[in-house]
C-alpha cells in the first residue's frame, strides 16, 4: 500500500472510533419514549402466593386482573412455565374494561418440598407498549394444612354529611378456618381509610380490626377503596373487603340497636326458649330503611326489614333447638342500611343448651318446716330429669288430720298454664290430678313443680316439738314409672 493510500485509510478509521466512542456516551438504559398511542398492559397484581398441604385440597382459586390503560384495543395472550398451574382463558382483549382471570393450582402431582415451588404467568401483547408483563406465583405445600383467611363482612359502607365529623369506626373480623396460625397483614389501598391494628395472628379465634375513615380532606361525592388481608402461608391470600364512603350536604340516618347481646336457654329435647324483642331505631337524620339477616339457621328475626325516623321499631328473635344436641352456640344477626353513617350494625346472639337429665325423680318438699298452731304449710311436689313427656298425671298426698287441715292444691312453675290441676280431700288423703288439655305438654328432662299442696296446722293438743310426716304415692299416668325421692317429709310442731 503507498504511503498516500495509508494516509487515506488512517484518516477513515480515526473518524469511524471518534463517531463510534461518540455513540457510546449515551445511556443505554434509557427507553425510547412511550408511544401514546400504543396499548398498554395493567395486571392487578406482580406476586400471587398459594399454600396448601399435601392431604388437603387444592388451594382456593385467585383472580389476574387485566385491562388497558393505553389506546386502542389490547389483544393480549396468557402463558406460565408450570404444569401444575392453570390460567383460565389463555387470551382476551380490552379497550379499558377489566378482565378477569382465574389462576388456580393442581397439587396432584407434587410432593412436599422445603423451598416453595414457582412459576411465571406472562401477559403479551404484540402491539403493547409494555409487553411483556410478568407475575411471579409460589406455591408452598406442605404436610400440615396451611392457614386460610375468613374476613367478615367483606364490605363495608360508610355515609358522613360534607364538612362534618367522620363516621363511626366498624369492624372486620379475621378467622383462621386452616391449620397452623394465620400471621396476617391489614393494609388499606386508599389514604382516607385507616386499620387498627395493620397486623395480628389467629389460630382458631376471631380477630377484630378496627376501621375508620377521614372525610378532612374529602368533597361531596362517593368514593371507594379496599382493605387486603394477606398472609404469604394461607391458601387463599389475599383476600379483600371492599371500602364504599359516601360524603352528601345531609346528615345521614344512624343505626342504634337495643339490646347489643341476646342469650338463649334450653334443655336438650325440650321447648323453645321464650323468644327475645330486639329494637332498632334511627339515632342520627333522615329516614331509616334497613334490612335484617342472621347467619344461623335455628335463629330467624321477624320481621326482617323495617323502616323509622326516629322510634324504634321492635322485633322478634326466636331460637328453634330442634334437632340441636347439648352445647354452646352462637350466631350474628345484622342490621344495615347503605344510607346509614355506620351500616351495618351487628349483635351477637348465643344458645346455650343444657344437657337432659335423667334422673327420671319425682318428690316432695315443705315450707316452713315448722310451726305453730295456724300456720299455713306449702307443700311442693317437683319432678327432675322425666325421661318422658307429660300430659296427665296422677298422685295421692297422705297427711295426719291430727295435725293438719286440707288448704288447696295449687299449679306448679311447669303446669301454670295447663287447663287442670286439683286435688279432693277425703279425710287424709288428696287424691291430685293434672290434665294440660290445650297447654303445652311438660318436655323430657324438665326440672319444676307440677302441684304446689296447702295444709293448715290446727292441732290444739300438739306438744312442742311434736312431729308429722306427709308422704306421696300411688303415681299414675305420665308420672307412672318415676321414683320417688324423696317420698316423705317431716314437720316439727312448736308451741
């Protein structure tokens, strides 16, 4: 080559590394900008956790979320790496509405592993501006069944009047219905919704978390947001209770319920308890427009819906035991009104059922024990534990003419509403009878009175300290085949 060519040629790769080196200043890292006019993908979510254990079932289903925030129409695809992941349908489109998709996991063919399984779902869209977009999944099995969240309820409404005070706080409450122990997270998606407390633990016992709003900053109109609750180890995290606030220039009606606890008693097999009056009444403006539900079949509420101003408005709550056997159980009934500043309101309910005794007794009983001439002597005869209903019964009293004069025979705490109950003196002995005619029939395992026997002491040549013994016998129909005990009882006479 001649020196002239040389020249020529140094000349050309000195350009060629100045605009080279020139080139490589730039940043590399720096996107082109973004094509407003290009689709673009939005998912709900980047990281979605299951948990299950190896004997149990498969995990609860969760929700992909898809939309596009761009221009135009998004026709996107759905793939993942895993074949024990399922994404149901694997494509859709959107122009701005979202989309839902159903991720779900079979387990069948895994077995319990220290470190979590994993998996990558990926969204693509040919013509978007941010395709692909990736969300990483783990799956942790497990021998022991993992925790899985409860929340109730899973929405809540709140109504505040513009430039007012901020509404009542409810409550949520969080249940771990899984094993182990439920370590969840409490977290609001929108800044004028607060949680006290943001965390807490459940093995298998209702946590409250409190919830509030902040209208400071507010105008009138409706807004909405979200609470999750999460927990990386449950099966169905996350779960989410819906936040719906709305801010009008009136004050809203408030709901106000007496009594806030109701109790139930009964005996295994026996009635009803007496039903119990709840009264609801509107506490803040406006008109009250509510509606009753109760999550127990053996409770009801009638009736269920109501309306008032002001008073309150009084319903019934009934228990039916039929078919319960011996124990504790609760229950919650509900009072709401999307109007109202603090819907819903709930009260709790408990039945508690006793076991039936069997002691299948029947005896007597005196008071006073003791006494002088003129003294009047009641003479209660109880059944315990009857192993059969009754609806007639019959007895005899014996007692010395002596000592005593015949009074009257009176109801009993179970026959006060039978159509009979009597007794005839023939000098000694009352014969006593009970018929409940239309009157309800005395239930297995009762515990009460069925007769309540009056006797005068008139005995003018008693000496003090004299005694007397009043006995039962000579049981018929429904009290035929039961014990006495005990069958007598003794009165001491004193001057």
């Amino acid at each position: 080559m001649t020196k002239k060519y040389q020249k020529t040629y140094a000349c050309l790769l000195s350009s060629f590394l100045v605009l080279f080196l020139l080139s490589c200043s730039k940043n590399p890292t720096t996107p082109d900008p973004p094509d407003t006019n290009k689709p673009v993908i939005w998912v709900n979510v980047f990281e979605m956790t299951f948990a299950a254990s190896e004997t149990g079932p498969n995990p609860s289903a969760q929700t992909l979320k898809i939309k596009n925030t761009g221009q135009g129409t998004l026709n996107y695809f759905i793939s993942n790496d895993a074949d024990w992941l399922t994404v149901s349908e694997t494509n859709g489109t959107s122009t701005g509405q979202i989309k839902e998709h159903p991720v779900s996991v079979d387990k069948s063919s895994l077995t319990p592993q220290e470190e979590a399984y994993t998996a990558i779902i990926t969204v693509s869209s040919s013509g978007a501006y941010n395709s692909p977009q990736k969300i990483n999944v783990s799956l942790t099995l497990s021998e022991e069944p993992p925790p899985e969240i409860q929340v109730t309820p899973t929405e809540l409404t709140f109504n505040a009047q513009s430039g007012g005070a901020n509404p009542d706080q409810q409550e949520i409450h969080i249940l771990n219905t899984g094993g182990g122990t439920l370590q969840f997270a409490v977290k609001p998606d929108a800044s004028w919704i607060s949680v006290n407390p943001p965390s807490g633990t459940s093995e298998d016992r209702q946590k409250p978390v409190s919830v509030s709003v902040d209208i400071a900053a507010l105008s009138e109109g409706t807004y909405n947001g979200n609470i999750i609750i999460s927990d990386p180890a449950a099966a169905n995290s996350p779960q989410t209770v819906t936040v719906e606030l709305n801010i009008s220039e009136d004050l809203p009606p408030e709901i106000s319920i007496e009594p806030g606890n109701i109790s139930f008693q009964a005996t295994e097999g026996g009635a009803n308890p007496s039903p119990v009056y709840m009264f609801v009444s509107n506490s803040g403006e406006g008109t009250l427009r509510y509606s009753i539900d109760w999550d127990a079949n053996w409770l009801s509420v009638s009736p269920n819906i109501g309306q008032t101003k002001e008073a309150a408005r009084k319903h019934t709550v009934s228990a039916n035991i039929n078919g319960l056997s011996a124990g504790s159980y609760s229950a919650t009934i509900t009072v709401s009104d999307p109007e109202a500043s603090n819907s819903p309101q709930t009260v709790n309910v408990t039945l508690y059922i006793s076991s039936v005794p069997i002691d299948n007794k029947i005896g007597i009983s005196l008071s006073p024990s003791s006494g002088t001439t003129g003294t009047i002597i009641s003479f209660p005869i109880s059944v315990k534990g009857n192993i059969a209903q009754i609806s007639t019964f019959g007895l005899e009293l014996h007692f010395d003419t002596t000592m005593f004069t015949f009074q009257s025979v009176n109801s009993g705490t179970l026959t006060g509403s039978w159509g009979y109950i009597g007794g005839n003196d023939t000098g000694g002995t009352i014969i006593i009878g009970g018929a409940r005619l239309a009157a309800n029939p005395i239930s297995i395992g009762s515990i009460g009175t069925i007769a309540i026997v009056k006797l005068k002491v008139t005995c003018s040549s008693c000496s003090n300290g004299d005694t007397s013994q009043i006995t039962i016998d000579s049981f018929t129909d429904d009290i035929s085949v039961m014990t006495a005990s005990p069958s007598s009882v003794t009165f001491t006479f004193n001057k």
